[in-house]
C-alpha cells in the first residue's frame, strides 16, 4: 500500500464512529472473535464484518484463522498518523492564536493601524514567487489556484470547520513584478481587499478588512523587513 493511499484509509477508518468503538474494544482485549465483537453493536455480524474489512484495509486490525473462526487484533501503529495530525493542527492553532494575541494588543496601542515586522533573509524575486508561484503559496498558506493575472478568480482552500467551509474567494486587481500585489478575499460574510507592496529592503501588507458587507471597512497594515541587497 502506498503512504498517500494509507493515510487516506486510516483518517477514512477512524472518521466512523463504530470503527472507532471497534478499534476500542480491541485495544482492551488481546484478540476478539467476530461473534463477540458483535454482540456490542446493534447490529449484525455482516455489518461489523464490512467495518473489520474497512478497518483491515487501513492496516488497523489484523485478522487470523483459528478453526473455522476469525479473530481480530489491534494493529496501532498506524494511528500515530493520527496523533501527528492533531499535533500539528494543535501547534498551528497555539501559534495563531499567540499571533492573534499580538495582532490585537498592537491594535489596542495604535489604534486601526497595525505593524508588524518580520526579517526574510532572500532576495526579493524569491519572495514575490513565493506570494506568486501556487504550489509554493500552498506550501505555507493554503491550496489554491492562484494565478499572477489581473482579473483572474481563484479560491484558498483551507481545512473545513463547523463553523467555516474553509474557502476564500479572492479575485487578483494589481500585479506589478515584483513591486506590488493586490486582490480581494471574501469568506465567513467578510470583504478584505488584500496589498502586498515589496522592495528589496521592506514589504508591506495593506488589509481593508469589513467585518460584514456594507460596513465600513478598517485599514491594517503588515510591514516585514526582507533582507538581501539595497
């Protein structure tokens, strides 16, 4: 089996509930029979025996003939794939919420004006194609199908929530190589037109942000320091 094609089957494995009561019950029992597991389901033994098969599938349980019986047993080595997601998403959230923190004391002092700084040790046209270039936007922002082009429509697609589908609909309004670069990004009710200006010394990130369409719309602004030649 290949790695994309496991984690695809053990995030698909555990998203069922009685997979997961499955893969509980035999995390408590060395090994279990399909007559036993079923008896803890309300349902029948073909029904469970398709979640084994799911579960199996996925390299989670391990099966073996004993007579004419099939017993089961807890493979857990792939669920670190799972304890590595929520890792990450943990550590994503932990530091958007301390830059949030940040974001938002700096508002307090400065009022609708907001600065931040930040120092990138590369040349200027490696930035602008990392603001440009898709694959690498995707690489530390979001996926999408961005394009450098005035007029061009395009959507971020982010990991979907309860409460947020996870798209952003932008559309590209300036593109001056590699000096500025501006487009819209609609999502959640909210209109913020997104500028980014670049020189070889400072960049800076103009947000016109409208909490709901119609209101009116505040200024922030991000300045980074880039590093490189004057």
């Amino acid at each position: 089996m290949s790695g994309a094609r496991q984690i695809h089957d053990v995030y698909h494995a555990v998203a069922d509930p009685n997979r997961r009561k499955l893969i509980r019950l035999l995390a408590d029992a060395e090994e279990l029979p399909l007559h036993e597991l079923t008896l803890q389901f309300p349902m029948g033994r073909t029904a469970v025996a398709k979640h084994l098969a799911v579960l199996k599938d996925a390299d989670l349980v391990i099966d073996r003939k004993v007579g004419r019986k099939t017993r089961y047993r807890l493979n857990p080595a792939p669920l670190r794939q799972i304890q590595d997601w929520v890792s990450y998403y943990e550590k994503f959230w932990t530091n958007k919420m301390v830059a949030l923190n940040r974001l938002l004391q700096e508002e307090q002092h400065m009022g609708k004006d907001v600065s931040l700084h930040f120092e990138f040790k590369s040349p200027i046209e490696k930035v602008w194609a990392a603001f440009t270039d898709s694959n690498t936007l995707a690489k530390w922002l979001y996926a999408n199908d961005f394009k450098p082009v005035v007029g061009h429509k395009f959507q971020f697609r982010a990991e979907p929530t309860p409460l947020w589908d996870g798209i952003i609909d932008c559309e590209v309004i300036e593109v001056d190589e590699p000096h500025r670069l501006s487009y819209t990004w609609v999502s959640g009710g909210e209109k913020t037109t997104v500028t980014w200006t670049f020189n070889r010394r400072t960049m800076e990130r103009i947000m016109c942000i409208s909490n709901k369409p119609g209101s009116k719309q505040s200024k922030h602004s991000m300045e980074h320091c880039m590093g490189g030649k004057g």
